[in-house]
C-alpha cells in the first residue's frame, strides 16, 4: 500500500513539474512591404516594385488569422 501511495505521489509530482515547465508559445511578425526603391541607390536601372503594399497586407491578415500578435508597416 505504500509503495502504490508512493508511486501516485511521484507521477503527481512529475506531471505537476511538467505542467509548470510548459511554456505559453507566442508568434510575433513585423510585416513590412515597400514599393519604393532604396533611398540610398544611385542605380537607375532599379525599378520600383508594384506589389509590395498588397503581398504584405496579405501576409498579415494570414498572421493575425494564425493567432500572431503582428504590425503592418505600409502605404497603400
């Protein structure tokens, strides 16, 4: 009898530490999308993009519909 009683302690003890060692998993995303071309460039032959803006309101909706805490940094 005690050794049963032991043994129902032990596992109770075991499952509580793995409760406590699961971690709550959070997903952030930062979604930029940009148009433009890099302020920096002298190089001519690099032309704007035309899809930037919509590709990433795209990912976004997706990350906010997957649960992700995200920020949508564009001009539409």
């Amino acid at each position: 009898m005690k050794r049963a009683v032991l043994a129902l302690l032990l596992l109770a003890s075991a499952e509580a530490r793995a409760s406590a060692a699961e971690v709550e998993q959070r997903t952030f995303a930062l979604v930029i999308g940009y148009n433009g071309r890099p302020p920096s460039s002298t190089d001519e032959s690099i032309q704007p993009l035309r899809y930037a803006d919509d590709d990433a309101l795209a990912f976004f909706q997706l990350q906010k519909e997957l649960g992700a805490d995200a920020v949508l940094l564009t001009i539409p």
